[in-house]
C-alpha cells in the first residue's frame, strides 16, 4: 500500500511546489511508482510538468465527484517520467471550497477518491496550497504524514506552530 505524504504550509513561496515536484521525480527515477496530485489552484506543479493548467480531467473534477480520480490521470511519455503520474489542477479549483461546503464529509473528500489508488502506486504525494483552507484540510486528512517546507525567520517558524496545532486537532479528530 502507497505512502501518501502532503507538502503543506500555509505560507506562501517556502517550497512547497518545488519540493513537491523535485521528490515525486525523484522517487520516479528510483523506480517508485509515484502519482503527483496538484491541490493548489495556481496550478504550479501541473505546469512545472509540462501539462497545460486548463486540462479538462483535474482534480477539480474529481472533488465534485464529475469523475474518478483514476480518469484525471496524466502519464509522461518521457522514459525518465515513466513512473510518474499526475492528477493536475486548474484556476477554477479556487472556488471547489465553496462548491464543497454542503457536501457531507467535505474534509474526507479527497482521502475517498484516492482510497483504491493506495494500492497501485509507491508514494502519492500532495502539493497544498498555501493556506488552511477545505483543500489543505483534505489533503491532510488524506495523507499518512506531512512534509512542512519553512523559512527559517521568525514569522514563517511561527506559522508552523499554527500549522502543527491545526494537523493535530484533524489526528484526534
């Protein structure tokens, strides 16, 4: 059964996307089975990729339910590539928090829609976007562990104690 691991923080520009996309093709040239899923509505890691943002099959899709996760997913046909996956992200993901707020179990959403892909892939790794909004929360609630980029200042360390408290609460919750 697959590792799935998000790269979350709430702040901004710390690495989250880069990190993201740097060890999932990492973990691809090691020979690792590993699915890339975008959950932020900037779309970074999707481009990063070579995938074009406005993709019709997105992650997007399958929050709402339009589509199994399975259907979203983007193969690499560069053999270097060849053991990544992707389910991208598009702008309008941006308002899914919106469109999933009277969906019941809103924050599990995603961790159900990955549930049967555990089994076929080594890692599936989630770049969040940069804040602790419903798609950070599913991501969280999703993942077997977190990885936590920061700046090593002040302000960003004082930031992963909010979001340290906030994974905690969804572990008991």
């Amino acid at each position: 059964m697959g590792k799935v691991i998000a790269i979350a923080n709430q702040k901004g520009g710390v690495g989250k996307t880069t990190t993201a996309v740097n060890l999932a093709t990492y973990l691809a040239t090691l020979e690792r089975l590993t699915l890339l899923i975008d959950i932020d509505p900037q779309s970074n890691a999707t481009s990063s990729l070579g995938v074009e943002p406005e993709y019709e099959k997105t992650i997007y899709e399958v929050l709402l339910g339009k589509i199994r996760p399975e259907d979203a997913i983007v193969t690499f046909s560069d053999p270097y590539l060849k053991y990544l996956e992707l389910i991208p992200s598009k702008i309008e993901l941006v308002g899914s928090e919106y469109e999933l707020i009277e969906f019941q179990g809103r924050e599990r959403i995603l961790a159900k829609a990955i549930e049967r892909l555990k089994n076929k892939y080594d890692y599936i790794l989630i770049d969040c976007p940069p804040s602790l909004g419903l798609l950070t929360l599913n991501a969280l609630t999703a993942a077997d562990s977190v990885l936590i980029p920061v700046q090593c200042e002040f302000l960003p360390l004082e930031g992963l104690g909010q979001l340290l408290n906030t994974i905690k609460i969804i572990k008991e919750g």
